[in-house]
C-alpha cells in the first residue's frame, strides 16, 4: 500500500489527515476519490512531496510504500 497525507484545509476535506490507497498511477488514485476532494488536491497552487520531497505532479506513479503528501498553500499576516 501507499500512503496520501493531506494537510491544513485538505485534512478537513479529505475526513482524516491520511489515506491508504492502492500503489499506482497518481491520476488512477486521484479518479477514486471524492469530486470535490480531488478539485482541492488538483488546485494549482497545492504542491505534492512524495517522501519528503517535492516533486511534480505530471507522471507521477506510486509505488508500496511511498508517502504522498499534498501541500495547500499557506497563509499568514
């Protein structure tokens, strides 16, 4: 298995800060979850890190064991 870890505002659409999904090609991943979650994971300004680094997100294939982590933007004052 493979690991999706969703942070900030994406724990809260995805009902839980991780997941266990089948390895694979990313967008086979992305087609089995929730409309509205995979709009937010999708978004342009969401940056991906596949075991702690960033990668980009075109090609991407998960393998057992990999952690994919998906980065919302950040926001401060």
């Amino acid at each position: 298995m493979a690991r999706l870890v969703f942070l900030g505002r994406l724990a809260d659409l995805a009902g839980g800060a991780e997941r266990e999904v089948a390895p694979g090609p990313l967008a086979a991943i992305l087609a089995g979850l929730e409309v509205d979650l995979v709009q937010a994971l999708t978004g342009a300004r969401v940056r991906l890190a596949l075991n702690g680094a960033l990668v980009a997100r075109d090609g991407l294939v998960l393998v057992a064991g990999d952690e994919l982590a998906f980065l919302p933007p950040v926001s401060g004052g």
